[in-house]
C-alpha cells in the first residue's frame, strides 16, 4: 500500500508540470532547466548505484534492464512523432491534433513503468523505494510540462491538455498498484524500471540539458548524483 501511496504522490508532479503551462502565471526556463538537470544526475545514480546492482542478482537480470531500455525508446520515438522534456515552443511543427494524442500515447507506457519502479523498489525496502520515487518524482514536472504543451501546440484545448497529465499520472500509480500481483513484474519489475531510468537519464533529460549553458543546469547534473548519495546515507543511518 505504501508503494501506491507514494506513486501517487509521484503522478501530482505530473500535474504540477501541466499546471506550469496552463497557468497565466508562468515560470521561469532557467528554473525548469535546472531542475532537469539536477533530476538527471539524481536519476543516473540511482539507475547505476541502486537498481542495476539489485537487478544483476537475478538471472537474466541484465537482459531485462536491455529490454526496459529498448521499450522506452520505441513508446518515445516510434509511437510519439515528436517529443521532447521541456515546453514546446515551435508551433508550427505541430499540423495535427494526433500529434499531442501520440505523445500522450507513447508516455502512457513510460509511466506505467515509473509506477513499476516505485513499486518493484518498495518490494525490496522502503529505503530502495524512497529513493526511485524522488528520483522519478525530479523528472514528473518536466515530463508534464512537455505533454501540455505539445497537446496545447498541436491544438488541442487545455482541458484536453489537462486530462492527458492526469492520464500518465494515473499510469504511475497503476504501474505501482499491480506490481506486487504480477509474478513477472515482482520479479523482474526492478531491472526493467533500471533500464528505464537509465534512458530517461542518459537518453532524455542528459542530452536535453547539453543543449543549455552554463554553471545552473551543467552543475545541476552533479548536484543531483551527490543528492543521490546524501539521501541514500540520510535513509541508511536516519
């Protein structure tokens, strides 16, 4: 129950990011910017030093974190034409309406396997799960950010817009929710989360960050890995 609790939690950033794009008030890019690099370098430490050294105790452990990899990269890239984290801006890449419902299409799975971590986490401890959900939890308001907009973009309405954040987030917690039930995803939930975490770091939110400038979002990576390593001694000794 914790774990579904805590997905839930996880799934309102989800909201927060949408809410960022279809509020009057906006925030700042730096500020955004920042923050996908610090949740980067969060998540590419807990994807090396938590969940892929618990996923290369069981056998075939390795082959699951390949395949978590490979199927976040085809939901992002062969079922979503267009996507990226941070906000659209470009408008005039966006002709159609289907555009924004294939990224909601292709971040549904994405999702599900986020609620899959937490919840595969909290199978081993509550300190392994802690740990998944902030990090996934750094990279939920960039993720909502980037469907809002390109639903908004692609010309959809904002409530449209509104319920698609709600639906990945939704997703998080049905991952975490049926986890413990699935024989397969109890066992091998965690190494298919690590690879998934592993792209969303390496594959998304590092090479997004490349392209900004600067001490705030570069240190940001660093910042994050050192968090990492500050919280998981917090929890181990707390």
């Amino acid at each position: 129950m914790t774990g579904i609790f805590v997905a839930a939690l996880v799934g309102l950033a989800n909201l927060a990011g949408g809410l960022i794009v279809l509020s009057p008030r906006r925030q700042s890019p730096r500020l955004l910017d920042a923050l996908v690099g610090f949740g980067a370098g969060f998540m590419l430490a807990v994807a090396l030093l938590e969940m892929a050294p618990a996923a290369a105790s069981l056998r075939g452990g390795f082959l699951a974190i390949l395949i978590g990899y490979l199927v976040v990269h085809f939901t992002q890239h062969a079922l979503t034409p267009h996507f990226h984290f941070g906000e659209e801006t470009h408008t005039e890449a966006m002709v159609s309406k289907r555009v924004g419902v294939w990224a909601l299409v292709g971040l549904v799975p994405h999702s599900f396997f986020d609620g899959v971590a937490i919840g595969s986490g909290f199978l081993v401890s509550s300190e392994l799960g802690l740990l998944i959900a902030v990090a996934i939890l750094l990279h939920k308001i960039p993720t909502g950010v980037s469907l809002a907009s390109i639903m908004v973009a692609s010309g959809n309405t904002r409530r449209a817009a509104l319920l698609a954040v709600v639906m990945v987030a939704l997703a998080t917690v049905a991952g975490a929710a049926v986890t413990p039930l699935v024989a397969p995803l109890a066992q091998y939930g965690l190494a298919l989360a690590a690879g998934v975490t592993l792209y969303v770091a390496a594959s998304n939110l590092i090479p997004e960050s490349q392209h900004r400038h600067g001490w705030l979002v570069q240190g940001g990576i660093a910042a994050g890995a050192v968090a990492f390593l500050l919280a998981r001694l917090l929890l181990r000794h707390g």
